[in-house]
C-alpha cells in the first residue's frame, strides 16, 4: 500500500460474534426465573411423558429429618442425586427421583420437649395423641422450607407429591412390614445391653451415636484370688466364699505357695459398672506375669508383699500408676491362660455389707476368669472387668458362661433405690452433666482399701447425637429383631436368615460406588448383634403388638399372632394413621370378638426411626405408580455414615420382608470439610451455609463445586475454593458464549457433510466421538469428576486455546468459503453436545445457553437427550496425525513468545518462521498443512533437515524453528502481513479479503 494511501475501516464487513448471552451470569438474580419456568411448563412432567416406554431408572431418596434448615451437606448430597438423575435421564432411561422426608423420632420429638420445657410444662401430662400431632405440625413446618431449599439447588422431581414417613398411608406399611417380623419369629423381647440414652430415657440406634472427648476418672482395682474353680465351684449368688487360710490352699507350684494377698488389678473407666461386675476376662494370647511389692513410697495404696498379676507390657505403667518405682516390684514368674482360667476372685465389695441385706444387695458371689478375644494388651492391664448389663462383650460372655444379669441401674442413670452405698446416685444428671456415681463407688473401694490408683483421663465416649448428652451401655428390656433365626417364610433364594440374606444380597445383587463400601457393609452386618426395634418414646409408629399376661417373653403364646388383628390395625392406621393406637378405646377395638382385650397388654413402644426409613422401599419403590417396577431401587446414594444407618437397616428390614436388598447399587460421599480439612462447627464459625453460597455465586456454583470434587472422599469447601470453582466457570461460559457468538444465523443451508470439511474440522469430530464415549461411559458409572474435567479440559485446551484460536480468523474474515461453513458446521455439533452433556451439571447456565440459540415458550435443554454421535467421526489415523502437527505446532507457538517477550514482535502475525524437521515424513507432513493458519502467523516455511545450531528448540532436538518477520504490508481487515496486500479493488486488504468483500 503506498503511503499517500489512506486507511479504511473495515471493521463493519468482519463477520464479529454476536449474541446477548452476558458475560457476567448474574445467578442469583436469575436462577429463580429458570426455576419458575420449568415449573410453569412442567418439565419434569413432559419427561415423564417423553420417557414412556423406556427402561426405568429409580434412585431411591434416602429420607433426610424434616428439622431445621439445609446444611452444605444436604445440598452435597441432593446435587449429586440431581446430577444422577438427570444424567441417566438424557442417556436414554425414565430416571424418576421421588423426594422424602423422614419425620418421624426423637429429633423432631426434642425439639417439642424443649419447647415444653422452656414454657415449664411436663410433656408426661399432654395427652400423647395432641403431643404427637404438635410433632406432625413441626415436622410439616420443616418439610416446606427445605422444600423450597432444595428446588433452589435445581433440583427436579415429584416436590409436589413427595414421600413422608408420617403419611397414614406410609405408617400403614410400616406397621405392616413390623408385622411382618412379628409373623415370621423374627421378632422377640429381650434383654441385654442396649445404648441408652438417660436424658432422652431411651435406646439409641449406633447411627444416633457420636463420638465425642470427655473426661473422666481412669481406675485401677484390685479383686482378689480366693481359690481355683476346682476348689470352689459356681457358687449360688449372694453365697458367702470365705478366704481360704495358707494351710488350706492348695499350692498352684512352689513360687505360688497359695492365694493368700495374690490379686488380679482390672482398669476401667466406667468405675459406676464395678458394683455390676460377675466375672473377669483376659487375654488367651497375651503374655502375663505374676508381681510382687517389694516397696512403696508413703502416698501409695499398695502394701509390701502383695502380688499382682498383670498383662507383662502394660505392668510398667499400671504399677507406675500405683506410685511404684522399678525398685520397688519384681517379676516372679509367667502365668499361663490355663492357669488364669482355673482362677476365681472375691468382688472388691465382698463382705462390705451386712449378712441381713437380701441376696440381691450383697457383692458375696463369686468373680470367675474367663478367656475373651476382645481383651488386648493396648491400654489397662490386661484384664477386663465384666458387667454383663453393660457392654456387648460382656454380654457375650455372660451369656455363654451362665453368668447373672443385674439390676441396679435405672431409666435415668440412677442407682437402684435400695442398693447399698450407692441408692440414688446418678450417672448422667437430667442435664447431660456427669452425676456423682463414679464418685461415690471410687470413695467406696478408697474406705474399703480396694483402690491401689486412680487417674482423671480423656477418652472419646458416646453421646448421643441429638442432645449430645453421653449414653451408656445398659440392660433394658427390648424389642429385637433376630437376624439368625431361620425365618421359614419361603423366600430363601439368598437365605434363610437376615443375615445370611443380607451378605449374599452384598456379594451377588448390588454395585458398589466406591467399591470399599461392600467391604464395609459387609463387615458390619457380618458382626452384628440383633436388631433392637424398640424406643421408649412417642413420636413414630408403635410396635403394633400384644402381650399375653402373666407369659414369660418366651412362652411359646407370649406374643399374639393373629392375621385378622393385624388387619384392623391396617385399616386403622390407612384411614387415621398411627395415632390410632393411642386412642383410648385402641385394644377393645383391634381385639373384641377374637380375643379377651383384659388377657392381653398393648405395646407402646415405637419403631427405630430406622426401620421407618429402612420401610420406605415398600411404600415408595412397590406402592407408588412412579416407584420401581420391581420394588428394587436402582440406587441408593448417601453418606458414608449410612453404611451403619439407611443402608445397614434397609438392606435387614428388607431381607426380613422381602427377601434380599431392596437396591441394585449404592453409592457413597464423603464429608464437608473447610478448606483446611477440618470438620465443620458452628461453634468454630467454619461452616458454609448453602444460601450464603447460592446469595452469592450462585446455585450453580455450588454444583460446579460438586462436580469438579471428587466426591468419594471427604470435600474441602471454602471461600477460596469457591473463588477458583467460579474462575473455571467463567472460562467455561466464555467458551460457550464463543459458540452463541459465532453461530447466530447459521441455517441448515449453511451446514457441510463431515466427508467435505477441513482435517482440523475432521479432527474436532473425532474429539467429540470420543468425548461421547467418556461422557456417557463416565455418567453411567457416576464418575461425574471424570466427565467435568474431559469436558472442562476439552472446552478451555482443545476448543479455547486452539480450535477457536485458529479458527477465529476464518469465522470473522472468510467470506461465504467452504471452511467457514465447515467451521460454523462443526461450532454446531459442538453447542448441541456441550451444552446437554453439561446440562445434568450446571442446570441454569445450559438452559441459559440452550434459550439463546433455541428460543421458544417450552424449549429446554432438559427435554433433550444426549445427542447420537456417529461412528464414523472417529479417526483415530486422523488423530494420531494431529497429535503430532500440533507438537509441532506446540514448539513454533513457544519459538514466537521468546520474540513476543524480547518485543521483536507484538503479535504472532508479524513473522514468518521457518521450521526445520529432520524427520523427513514428519517434515512432509507439516508442508502438507497450512501451518501458517494454525500458528496464526502470516506466513510460514517448513525444511526437511538437521535444524541449524542457533534454531529455536523446545522439547525435540530433532525439530528447530529459525524466526523471520513476516514481509509485506498489513491487510487493514485481517491484520496478516503479505506481499499482496494494496495490489487488490480494495484498498489495504489481501486476496482473501478483497475477495470476502466482492
């Protein structure tokens, strides 16, 4: 061009994107319009209708308490359903999603109790039908806000016809499911130990148990050895067992001349369970050695020639615990367990009460050994005090050795009235503070001189969930569930019993997501005790059954068994709901004329909470018109916490019922922590809200979070995660506003068969062919990271960074060529795919994006399913090909930012590089391609041979890139520098332009 020439503005014929989509998403002012649209245009109503004839896919919500506001948590776990379902949904499946709400049990129970006790009203004198219904009432409250809380998370489904726990139709089958337990033998009362909750004055499931440090005081006790079990027998309880003098024992072996001051020191830190010992167990395996006192200091308990037997790796600190220096004890031998088990031992309180006390008052019975595998040699001294009323273990060994149970502890922790020293004492105070029962049995054994140390320590201990009071183990009459009990019921496909059903349904019927999540389930339900049913209080559905008066609970005609009963109390709960039981006239009613109503008590437990949840599967999944054809979820998706709650008592509650698991697969998530991996606390003020984040960024924000984590392990969430979860969406959406830009007024006349289009165009289908098999791969198997981050790398690496990058110059400055119809083809097939395999993830943003392009009054992204991509896009000759152009290309991009950053140039346009390839059929291949387009330079030479010594090299000896400037003038349209520009009709332009401008 000469320089007399003047330039020209020709920024008005460049074909520049054009779209209204913003920059900035605005989501929390216009998620809410979304929202209401698809409820206006019934959405998930229409895909209910589209999906007719399909093959179902039901993921089964697991129900959450209808109690308080969202927290990060609930909307982790409801995302990802969300993202589930609408994913297999677009993959070609009915995917269904019914939501629920668990409202029945104690947490909605306290919450009432409360209140009563902040107005001083004694909840004991509310009629129990009115106190129930102000637990409906809470409870309704509840599930309407987090109703509207979860809708704002996008989440779809049946919210105006959602399941409850506390529909009468619900507690009907509830009722039915527990009668069927009751028909098949499964159900018993029983006693043994249970969690127990003192303040709340019931039994806890292990899922409503947390574990929490407190303080408490560490004992060490001696129990002395009275005789061998030869010698003495089983002795009847309440039998005086006198110490036998020297002369009369009889010598174990000459160290061991006889029991005379031998002791054996237990440690435990539940001292208010010594006045419930019946036995001692120790470890068959672990090394124990018999020592003796040979000094003490002055503030010490011990006394100078008494000997110990302890566990040998525990001795140095159980004997430092009782002041003893290394010189003041010695080893005298080992002993063996079939000596510990010949032993038997005098309770530290024998004798302490007089002769006149009833049997049952008195601590006179004897204290026998036994071997138990749960003992170890970790902590203590090797040797467990055994309280069969207090602990699993116990328990077992109580029951296998024919010990006695005892008594002495009441519903409210407190010591029996009449139990000697210690009546009235308490455990736990009404306030969830520690009583003073610990105390008064340590000052006991003090005064008895049976205490030789005591320690204040922090352990981590029970407490229970709701009142984060602590519980303790204690022996209560209940309801169980045997799940060992061969059931006789006819389905025995997979088992006689529960359990047996249970671990085979865990092996052959269910996919695991992750895979550990069998181990897991597996191992529990494999070691489990019976189930306890029972809860002592009022908010739930009762154990609808009856007991025969004056029947032990193991007579054969205990419990009534009657089909036409149950049927009444059906009827009665379908029209009324639970709270017929409780009305007054509730036993003369289910059992006049087929029964005597006085020969009979009625029942007034409730159920666990969880065998109300571990239900829904038959009021859900078999009874709704929208459930599961064949009563089985497709999945179950939860916390990892439910492996011991919804999972554990849905997979026995249904191997009770129907047989086998009520779920084909099961898929767990991790926990929310904040960004530093600590565990969320109000107290600590490190929690994030779901609104906080949704007045903020956005809901779909929050679902990027979800998407980009992996989710089977715990999550991290915080302000600056958050701030890089927007960062990624804001480069994302930059790239589909790209493609809105760029595709404006494209028509079908405009589109261009794949066999006719560029090898870069060819190669951006063979990516999308892939991409379909990793996004549909990666959806089915849950993997949504999986699927986020090939997309997300695709959009901002393959497409951003490169496709678009190259292609940009064509799209704005072609005119009608047969590249850029290629080009505006390809951006097509990518916005149809992009924006539906994104849709299950951010549901705003790729309605938001759909609209632009598809506008219209009932147009959605979310009626579309993932688009067939055709075999034939893939190349994978084709792609084997570019991987290596754009290596090549790679190293001429670096070349020109060496230039770019010394400021030789400005813009890669300016040069001209010449690229020197030794490979000749590489150096072929790259003069065969227009490397000057995809480089974005104005031109650029390619030479087979050695690059020369002071060419540019990146990674590959083999290839140089030699810098020149581009020569000629720069077109005034497309900015290239060529020879050409100025010698066209139009002033300043090169060929290609002069010819898009005609």
């Amino acid at each position: 061009m000469c320089a007399d020439t003047p330039a020209v503005d020709y920024k008005d014929t460049l074909n520049l994107p054009e779209t209204e989509f913003p920059m900035r998403a605005g989501l929390p002012q216009r998620e809410p319009g979304w929202l209401a649209r698809w409820a206006e245009i019934g959405v998930y109503e229409r895909l209910r209708e589209k999906a007719e004839g399909r093959k179902p896919f039901t993921l089964h919500d697991g129900p959450p308490y209808a109690n308080g506001n969202l927290h990060i948590g609930h909307a982790l776990n409801k995302i990802l359903k969300d993202m589930v379902v609408r994913s297999q949904q677009m993959s070609g499946r009915d995917a269904r999603y019914i939501p629920g709400w668990d409202c029945h049990g104690l947490p909605i129970e306290w919450k009432i109790e409360e209140a009563y006790r902040g107005r001083g009203q004694d909840k004991d004198k509310v009629d129990v039908v009115d106190f129930r219904q102000e637990c409906r009432r809470f409870a309704e409250g509840w599930i309407d806000v987090q109703r509207e809380e979860f809708k704002r998370l996008g989440i779809t489904g049946t919210w105006d016809k959602p399941y409850l726990t506390m529909d009468f139709h619900a507690e009907r089958v509830i009722a039915e499911e527990f009668q069927k337990f009751l028909m098949n033998g499964a159900l018993y009362q029983g006693s043994k130990p249970v969690m127990w909750s003192p303040v709340e004055k019931t039994a806890l499931a292990e899922a409503e148990v947390e574990y929490h440090d407190r303080q408490t005081d560490a004992v060490w006790v001696p129990f002395e050895v009275v005789g061998r079990r030869a010698q003495i027998g089983f002795r009847a309880v309440g039998e005086t067992i006198p110490l036998l003098p020297d002369e009369q024992a009889t010598p174990v072996d000459p160290h061991w001349p006889s029991y005379q001051g031998v002791k054996i020191i237990i440690w435990t830190t539940t001292p208010w369970t010594l006045p419930q010992n019946r036995a001692i167990c120790f470890g068959p395996d672990i090394s124990y050695g018999l020592y003796e006192v040979i000094g003490r200091p002055q503030e010490s308990w011990v006394t100078i020639g008494h000997r110990y037997l302890i566990a040998d790796r525990l001795a140095p600190e159980a004997l430092a615990a009782m002041r003893l220096e290394p010189s003041m004890h010695r080893r005298l031998r080992d002993v063996t367990a079939e000596e510990l088990a010949s032993l038997t031992c005098a309770h530290p309180l024998r004798g302490a009460v007089d002769l006149s006390e009833p049997e049952a008052n008195r601590w006179d019975y004897p204290v026998p050994l036994f071997p138990g595998d749960h003992v170890t040699d970790d902590a203590g001294t090797g040797f467990v005090h055994t309280a069969p009323s207090h602990g699993d273990d116990d328990f077992e060994i109580g029951r296998k050795h024919g010990l006695e149970m005892t008594w002495n502890i009441l519903d409210d922790s407190s010591f029996r009235a009449d139990l000697p020293f210690f009546a009235g004492e308490q455990i736990i105070r009404p306030n969830g503070k520690p009583g003073t029962a610990n105390k008064v049995v340590i000052d006991k054994l003090v005064e008895l001189g049976k205490l030789l140390a005591r320690k204040r320590i922090t352990i981590s201990d029970a407490h229970s969930w709701r009142s984060k009071a602590p519980v303790i183990r204690l022996n209560r009459p209940q309801w169980f569930a045997a799940i060992d009990k061969p059931l006789g019921d006819g389905m025995d496909t997979y088992g006689e019993t529960i359990r047996s059903r249970a671990l085979t349904s865990i092996d052959q019927l269910v996919d695991w997501t992750p895979k550990t999540g069998r181990n897991r389930l597996y191992s529990m339900i494999e070691a489990r005790p019976d189930w306890v049913l029972s809860r002592q209080r009022a908010w739930g559905v009762p154990l609808t059954c009856f007991t025969k008066k004056g029947a032990a609970p193991s007579d054969p005609d205990y419990l009534l068994r009657d089909a036409s009963v149950n049927a009444r109390i059906l009827d009665a709960f379908e029209a009324e709901g639970a709270d017929a039981w409780y009305k007054p006239d509730a036993k003369a009613r289910f059992l006049d004329g087929l029964h005597d109503a006085d020969a009979y008590d009625q029942v007034f437990d409730i159920l666990d909470v969880w065998f109300d949840s571990g239900s829904t599967h038959a009021f859900v999944l078999r009874d709704r018109e929208d459930g599961s054809e064949d009563g089985i979820a497709d999945l179950y998706l939860e916390g990892t916490d439910q492996h011991r709650g919804w999972f554990h008592s849905s997979m026995l509650q249904a191997c009770g019922t129907i047989g086998r698991a009520p779920y084909r697969g099961v898929l767990t998530h991790g926990f929310t922590l904040d960004e530093k991996g600590m565990k969320m606390s109000k107290s600590i003020g490190n929690t994030v809200a779901p609104q906080e984040v949704i007045d903020q960024y956005g809901a779909d924000i929050l679902r990027l979070w979800v998407a980009q984590s992996d989710y089977t392990a715990d999550l991290r969430i915080g302000p600056e995660i958050l701030k890089g979860v927007a960062d990624s969406y804001r480069r994302l959406r930059n790239t589909m506003r790209f493609l809105l830009g760029s595709l404006g007024d494209v028509t079908a006349a405009d589109r261009v068969d794949p066999a006719d289009m560029p090898e870069l165009e060819r190669w951006v289908l063979h990516r999308l062919s892939e991409l379909d098999e990793t996004v549909r791969k990666g959806y089915a198997a849950y993997d949504f990271q999986g699927v986020f981050q090939a997309l997300f790398n695709f959009a901002t690496t393959d497409l951003s960074a490169f496709y678009f990058d190259i292609r940009k110059d064509a799209l704005y400055c072609d005119g009608d060529t047969p590249r850029r119809r290629a080009a505006r083809t390809v951006l097509e097939m990518l916005f149809e795919r992009l924006t539906t395999w994104l849709a299950p993830v951010l549901v705003f943003t790729m309605e938001e994006v759909w609209l632009e392009r598809h506008p219209g009054d009932t147009s959605s992204v979310h009626l579309q399913d993932f688009p067939e991509t055709p075999e034939a896009w893939r190349d994978e000759a084709l792609a084997s090909k570019w991987a290596e152009i754009r290596r090549v290309r790679r190293i001429v991009t670096a070349a020109l930012e060496v230039q770019r950053r010394d400021k030789i140039i400005g813009a890669s346009l300016e040069a001209a590089p010449l690229v020197q390839i030794a490979d000749p059929a590489l150096a072929a291949t790259i003069k065969a391609t227009d490397m000057a387009d995809l480089c974005i330079t104005s031109g650029l030479s390619v030479m087979q041979g050695e690059p020369q010594d002071d060419a540019f090299r990146l990674d590959d000896p083999s290839i140089g890139v030699v810098f020149h400037k581009a020569e000629g003038e720069k077109c005034q349209r497309c900015w290239q520098i060529l020879p050409d520009v100025g010698s066209h009709a139009h002033p300043g332009v090169c060929a290609r332009c002069d010819a898009a401008l005609g």
